[in-house]
C-alpha cells in the first residue's frame, strides 16, 4: 500500500503539488507564529513584549490550523474527484474503503513532509519579519530580538503535517466510500449532507454569539474586536460549509436569467451546475471563506477608524493584528482557491475535447467555465457579505450606536473585487489554456 | 437457519429481485430471478439493453444490493454481508474481468497482479504470480506497465489478476467489448480453457460469437431470464437474440411486458 501510495504521487503530480502548495503555505505560516510566540516565551525578552508576543501567535495560529486542515481537506478532495477511476477499480478489486482512505492518507503524509522542510525555514524568515516590523511600529520593543530556537517551529510544521495526512484521510471518505459501481443515490448523499449542515448551523450560532456579546462591553473595550473577529471567521466557516445548499438554491433563482443571456456558454453552464454542483463546489466554499473573513475584519477595522479616529495604542495593536489576519487569510484563500480551480478546469479535459470536436469554439468552452465561476463567485460574494455583515452589527452599535455603520461600503467593494479578479482571472487563463490544448482522442 | 449446501454448485440466487426507484414509475431490473451456476461452468448472460443482465452479475457478485432475494455464493450469503465483509470477498473469492480492464497505470504488470492478495494483507508468492502471468501469455512482460501494452495483453493482465486469489467465481462483464477481433479470440480461448480446468465464469456479453465460446447462454428480457441455450453455437445465439430483440420491441410497441 505504501508503494502503491508513493507511486500514485509520481503519477498524480498536478494533484500532489496542489497538496504540497496548501500545506507550505500554511507550515511557513504556523511555524512563524510558532517562532513569534517562542520569542515571547524566551528568557531574553522583555516583560512588556511578553503578553503580544504570546497572545498574537496564540491567537492567530490556531485559526492558521484550522484553516489549513479545511483546505487539505478540499484540496484533496478535488484532487480525488480525478481520481474516480482508479479508486473504483481498487474497490473492485477489493480494497476496502479504509484501505483507500488510508492509501491518500499516506499519499498525503509524504507529500506534507516534503513540503515543511522549505516550509520551516520560510516560516523563521516570517516570523523575524513580524517581530521586527511590530518593533517598528512600537507595539513592542523588540529589545530581545528574535529568538525562535528549534522546537517551537519544527513542532509547528508537525502539526501541519499530522493535520494534512488526518484532513486527507477525513477529506478522502466520500470517494473511498462510493459504490465500485456507481455514483451515490440521492439519499446517501443527503445523509451524508446532514452531519456536514449541522456542523455548520452549530458555526454561524457560534459566531453570532460570540459576535453579540460585543453589545455587553465597554465601547472602548479591546474584547469587543477579540469577540468580533473569530465570530466573522466563524461565520465565514459555516457559511462556506453550506457551499453545496446556496449554489442549489442559486442555480434555481439565477438559471432563468443564465437562459435568458442566451449564450450557449451561459446555457450550458447553467446546466453542469445543476448536474455537478460538487466541480464547483470548492472555488464557492474558498471564495465565501475569503469574503466572509476579509470583509469582516476589514469592516470592524473601517468601524474602529470611524468611532476612535485615529485610535492610541492598543487600537494600533488590534488594527495590525486585523490586517496581518485579513492578509495571511486572504493570501492562504487564493492561493487554495487558485489551486483548486486549476485542478477542476484540468479535470474537464475530456468534456472540452468532446465539445471541440463537435465544434465548440476555445472561446465558447471558456465562457462555459467562466459562467460557472462567475455563478459560484455570485454565490460566494453574497453569502459573505451577509454573513460578514450579520457577524459586525453588534461590533457597529457598540462603536458608533448605527446599525447601518455595519455596513462600510470601501472595504466591501475592495473585497469583492479581489475575489471575483482572482477567480476569473485564474477561469480565464486556465480555461482557455485547457480547452485550446483538449482534443478528442 | 441451516443451508444445506451443495458442493457442485458454485452460485445460487434465489427469488432475486431488483427495483430502481427513480421517482416516476419504478423500474423492474430484476423479477425474482433464480439461477444455479454449475461448478467449473462457463455461463454466458445476454439479453438486449435493459434486460437486467448488468444487474444480475453486480447482484450475484455483491456489488449491488438487489430490494429482494438471495444470493449464495459457496457458503457465503452475499445478500448478507456488510460493506468490509463485501471487499474481503471480491479479494478472495471473487474474480472481475471488465471491459476497460481497471488497470493501475502506476503499477507493473505483476504489481497490478499481486494488488489483492497485498490489499488482503498477504505477501504473494512470486513464482506462483509469474506461473500465472505465463499461463496467460505474459510471462516475458511482468515488469512492463498497462499503458505500454495492447488492449488483448491488458486484458490478459486483468484475467490474471482475477484468478490470483483462485476465485469461486470469475465476473466478466463485455471483456472483449473493446477488443479487436484477434485480441478478442485470445481472450475467450483463454478463458474457455480456464472453465475447461475447472474455473467458474459468468460472463455478460452483447456479442453471439463470444457466447459461442461459454458451456450455456442464459438469455434474459425484462428482468427474468427467458431462455438457455446449452452448448451454444454463434449463429444460434444469433437467432436467439434476433427473436427476443423482436419481441422486445413488439411489447414496446403494445406497451405489454414480456
């Protein structure tokens, strides 16, 4: 099984070094904070540095995690929906469905590991650039400069690796469980649908509760941010878990006026995405995480500003923290949306060699796709926004006493500009390389 | 409940009896279908499009639970075994030869050999595996990969891998559907002379002349199985099928069942 893993790696290149981006990201990621918060814990540093250099790293890497667990997870699983032949013809043959799981486990075990090495290095290179950029800014003194040691950001990439090969094996359970046969019936996959919605209900309340007890605090209190922050993460995470429910009800509110465009792309994309919702599924769920998240955090920054002006010390603090949140959330987001996308235009060889040979045009199979990104970015832009918007009000009566200052229209535009550019761009470019190059075998 | 079980029988299925509920009228793929697979046999299963046959070897070979009936297989009820215990079968009692042969392009042709005897958490026995792999014409490719070999040497590739576990019952399903003439008649002389040492096979096959090769045809219409043709030759096969497509198409016309 392991040789027959390591080989499948070799084979399946484009899907492993999706895999291997994602998790390099997120070691380079977690190990500087790992190396940011083992410089607050050095005897070297000052008291005073202490409590940002341990809180910060805290705080922030253990939402790195959670985040890279969910895009492993994804990762694999549009690395596996390529993959169905294969896997239906090991579980003919008789491999179980946990021998499956445990093969892309493996898979993704060494693929990890390969990539936490440079992973690791970068990571100290990160955090001596965090360290050294808040002692500029005088949040901290840095009088003890950056003392990372070995431990902490080695440990740091472990855990990526141990969370990747789990996500993999957690990520792999719907394609190792299909029947050798067949696609799942209907009622199947709603059962297999109803831990997934319960999990992301239980999210969105969590959220909004933790975003509703800013209404208790103080105006100038730094735990209204410290609630109002995870609360839009976690309504972004729900929000995005429901990926499958919003582009159901999206393709059956928006498919009259995809018709109605009249193109052929437009019609035809309007079809797959009835047919497959789950090829788009993934650039929905990142995009809405990406939304939801950015646009939160970017609003209660935007709020801040509006209610303290120009904010003192610790308003300095938080807004650094919000930024440095929204861009390492945002750079991970794309990258993994990039990723994704590439990996499920890829896929649809097959069908754009078919539509080539009976005479589709490069430009009609790349309206096809973009159609489809720009229904699930639609999907993605509305769904986080709301649920940003939901997660910030009790943020905006706190600070400014309007529920309409929720609602903060710059950085919300910004949001889904960066969105929408990143997904059609990376449809277009990829769409367009593989339809030219698809032809009928 | 106590099974008497007869030895020389390798497969039974009794009131077998399967329904796909696709929301409008229900469709009847099989009507309580039973079948005896003699031990050592070669059955051939042919029937026009819809006729169930597809479902009647994913039914008997476990990998489709039928809405009703049994299935035996040696002492094994198929019917009622879990998801693991079906997987364990396919590796050690069951064989499958497909028509898109379901190669792993990674592996080497022994590699790909060995895979279900390795996926039972056995180390296989080398010079048994190159004994196969020569029974089957293969013996100078075992370190060659899938893609680097014609359809008929693939095919072979997956017989070979079938019999590994030296199966109650060997599944074919089209296994010359995308085959060239030559390459296919090598494929059915080796299975014939696979059932001639005592091999059980069922294949399904919409081809009169592969038939020809197999012990008995079973016909099958519209979920029941409607006629046997012992010791086929192509061209009655042919007629068979001529007549039932026939009848087929005249219930269609009067909208009556067979």
């Amino acid at each position: 099984m392991i040789r027959l893993a390591l080989l499948s790696i070799a084979r399946h290149r484009a899907g492993a070094a999706a895999t291997a981006l994602v998790t390099l990201v997120g070691v380079v990621l977690l190990s500087g904070m790992a190396g940011v918060m083992a410089t607050g814990l050095a005897a070297s540093t000052p008291g005073d540095d202490r409590a940002f250099l341990v809180q910060f790293p805290a705080i922030l890497g253990s939402w790195i995690l959670g985040i890279v667990a969910f895009a492993v997870i994804s990762t694999v699983g549009v690395a596996l929906g390529g993959r169905t032949d294969e896997i239906r013809g090991l579980r003919l043959i008789g491999a179980t469905p946990g021998q499956v799981r445990r093969m892309v486990a493996i898979e993704t075990l060494v693929i990890a590991t390969t990539a936490a090495v440079p992973g690791v290095l970068l990571g100290y290179a990160l955090g001596a650039v965090i360290v050294t950029t808040t002692a500029t800014t005088g949040v901290i003194s840095g009088a003890g400069g950056f003392v990372p040691g070995v431990l902490a950001p080695v440990l740091a990439g472990l855990i990526v690796i141990a969370a990747a090969t789990i996500g993999a094996f957690v990520g792999s359970r719907e394609a190792a469980n299909r029947s050798p046969i067949g696609e799942p019936t209907a009622k199947r996959r709603s059962q297999a649908a109803r831990p997934r919605r319960i999990l992301a209900g239980a999210l969105i309340l969590i959220g909004l509760a933790s975003s509703a007890t800013a209404l208790v605090m103080e105006p100038d209190s730094v735990y209204a941010t410290a609630a109002t922050g995870p609360g839009c993460v976690l309504v972004a995470v729900g929000a995005a878990l429901l990926a499958t429910e919003m582009l159901t009800l999206a393709e059956r509110t928006l498919l009259v006026a995809l018709h109605r465009l009249g193109g052929v792309g437009a019609r035809l994309a309007a079809t797959n995405i009835r047919i497959a919702p789950e090829r788009i599924r993934p650039a929905v769920t990142f995009l809405t995480l990406f939304v939801g998240v950015a646009a939160g955090t970017l609003s209660m920054q935007s709020i801040e500003n509006q209610a303290a002006g120009s904010g003192d010390g610790i308003g300095q603090l938080m807004a650094a923290i919000n930024y440095l949140v929204v861009l390492l959330i945002a750079a991970f987001m794309s990258i993994a949306l990039i990723n994704n996308l590439i990996a499920s235009i890829k896929q649809r060889r097959g069908e754009l060699a078919v539509m080539s040979s009976i005479g589709a045009t490069t430009g009609q199979s790349t309206r096809m796709l973009v159609c489809e990104t720009a229904m699930a970015t639609i999907v993605a832009v509305v769904v986080g926004l709301v649920g940003s918007i939901a997660a910030v009000i009790p943020f905006a009566i706190l600070k400014t006493g309007t529920v309409a200052d929720a609602v903060q229209g710059l950085p919300l535009i910004a949001v889904v500009i960066a969105a929408s550019g990143i997904a059609l761009l990376t449809t277009v470019i990829t769409g367009k390389q593989t339809a030219r190059t698809a032809r009928a075998v | 409940m106590t099974i008497t079980i007869d030895k020389t029988v390798a497969l039974s299925t009794t009131a077998l009896s399967c329904t796909y509920d696709t929301g409008g009228t229900p469709i009847h793929a099989l009507r309580s279908v039973d079948l005896t697979i003699r031990r050592g046999s070669f059955t051939a299963i042919m029937g026009p499009s819809g006729s169930g046959k597809t479902t009647l070897m994913h039914c008997a070979a476990g990998l489709q639970k039928p809405t009703s009936g049994s299935v035996h297989l040696g002492d094994s009820e198929v019917t009622a075994l879990d998801e693991k215990s079906l997987a364990r079968l396919r590796r050690v009692a069951i064989g499958f030869v497909f028509q898109s042969f379901n190669l792993l392009p990674a592996l080497t042709v022994i590699e790909n050999v060995e895979l279900p005897v390795r996926l039972e958490g056995i180390r296989p026995d080398r010079a048994a595996t190159e004994r196969l792999l020569a029974r089957v014409g293969l013996g100078e490719r075992t370190s060659h990969r899938p893609p680097q070999l014609s359809g008929g040497q693939q095919q072979r590739v997956a017989i070979a891998r079938a019999l590994i576990a030296e199966p109650a019952v060997v599944f074919a399903d089209e296994p010359t559907g995308a085959l060239d003439l030559r390459s296919a008649r090598e494929v059915l002389t080796l299975l014939r002379e696979l059932a001639d040492a005592g091999q059980t096979i069922i294949m399904v096959t919409h081809d009169p002349a592969a038939a020809a090769y197999s012990d008995e045809v079973l016909f099958l219409a519209d979920g029941r199985i409607v006629d046997r043709l012992p010791d086929p030759t192509s061209r009655d096969v042919a007629v068979r099928m001529s007549a039932l497509l026939d009848q087929a198409e005249r219930a269609n016309a009067t909208g009556v069942a067979l």
